[in-house]
C-alpha cells in the first residue's frame, strides 16, 4: 500500500485508468500537462524518453499509456519527486517509469548526451523580476518562475540530452513562442509542429505546445487550434477526444 501524507489526495485520470497524488500545498497538475503528452510523437514500442520538471509525475504517467519506451522523470523540489516515486508506484509503473531527484543542468552529465529519443518539460512559464511578483508558497513559486532554470537551460539541456534527430516537446505561454523558436533554434533544435489552445471561442490562446526535431530541416506546420470549452462551459467533444483519448 502506497502511503499518502498529509494534505495529500488520490485524483483519477482517464476514467480511473490511472491515478496520480495531489496536494494544494504543491502545484498540481494542469491540463498543459497532459496535453503536452498527448500532443508529441513517442516512440512506440522501444526507446527513451526523459521529462524535465516532472513535478508529481503526470506527464511519464500518460506518455506510459502511449508508449512502452523506459521513461524518466527529473524534479528537483524534494516533495513533489516523492510525490511522483509514489505515483508511479501506485500504478505498478516500476518498471518502466524512474524518477530522479535533482536539477535538469546536471542531467547531461548524469544521464549522458545524445541518449533520448523524446525529451519533453512543462517548464516554468514566467521570467523572474521583483521580489514581490514572486508567489508567497516557494513550492509554486519554483514551479512557475524562472527560479531555478531558465528556458535557456531548459531547451540548451534538452539538446544536449537528446539523440540527433531526437524530438523536443515543450509546453508554454503564446507570448513566450518567439522566445521558445529562437531559442530552440540556437540550440540546433528546429521546431516542426506548433499548437494554440483555447479556452473558449473569442479568447485569446493561453498554451502553446510547440515540438521541434534536433538537426531537422526546416519546415514547421501549424496543427489546428483546440478549443477547450465550449459556450455552455463544458468541454468542447474535440477536447474530450484528445484528452481523454476517445
């Protein structure tokens, strides 16, 4: 039996096919999250795939639903990567899901260059400034300002963990998308697919997934948008389809 702390809690995923633990004293899981891992190739039956700033572990969940590649999780907040230890034992992932604790920047180093065939993070979205901009909880803070890594580092790590011809699958904010191009592209990773998210009809987007290929050629398309909910603020039957994978 998987221990539960304090303030924690069990939440579903994809009608009960798996589950994932909780706590509102952490950041919790997102739909940015799981989109990302439903937006990006994975290789199918064989490979690896590693995934920046884990936190409790969602992203390697889902991709383990698409993929039987060894997957590995990397966070570095204590709590959350033993959230994720507990996540993936709760589902009987041991054997394909591994969690490491520590910073993405010394990955390279850990895990080598040039051994992934898929790297993807949800990294965080906003750039550090003042002091006080910066939110009271260090948990959330860490998850969503550049506190403990840049996007530079995050996409210079990404080439440099994965193979050539490796794919990069990232997740952010639209006013971040010029950053996320030439920083990609500075790192000899050249973006092939973008997508804007929605939250509804006449709002303006507010995630952007983006996939790139390191040494690819250039060329990018641009994936249909996804709208979220719909007028009666319910989810919308092409976002159920992708999210719940109906």
């Amino acid at each position: 039996m998987v221990r539960l702390n304090k303030g924690e809690r069990l939440d579903y995923l994809f009608d009960k096919e798996l589950q994932v633990i909780q706590s509102h004293d952490v950041f919790s899981f997102s739909i940015d999250a799981v989109l990302l891992a439903k937006f990006t190739y994975v290789p199918i039956q064989k490979g690896k795939i590693v995934d920046l700033c884990t936190g409790n572990g969602v992203i390697p969940l889902v991709l383990s639903r698409r993929s039987r590649a060894a997957i590995t999780g990397v966070e570095i907040q204590e709590r959350l990567y033993d959230m994720a230890v507990r996540s993936v034992a709760i589902n009987n992932l041991e054997d394909q899901l591994s969690i490491i604790h520590g910073d993405l920047k010394d990955m390279p180093a850990q895990l080598g260059h040039g051994q992934y065939d898929l790297l993807t993070c949800n990294p965080p979205y906003f750039e550090t400034s003042e002091v006080e901009e910066l939110n009271v909880n260090r948990h959330y803070a860490i998850a969503r300002h550049e506190i403990m890594c840049s996007l530079d580092d995050v996409i210079r790590v990404s080439s440099q963990l994965v193979k050539q011809k490796g794919k990069v699958a990232l997740v952010h904010r639209p006013e971040r998308l010029a950053d996320l191009i030439t920083t990609m592209r500075s790192y000899r990773i050249e973006p092939k697919r973008v997508q804007m998210i929605y939250p509804k009809r006449g709002k303006e987007a507010n995630i952007v997934l983006i996939e790139g290929i390191k040494d690819g050629q250039a060329g990018m398309k641009v994936l249909p948008s996804l709208i979220v909910y719909g007028e009666d603020n319910q989810y919308t039957e092409t976002f159920k389809e992708i999210y719940y994978g109906k």
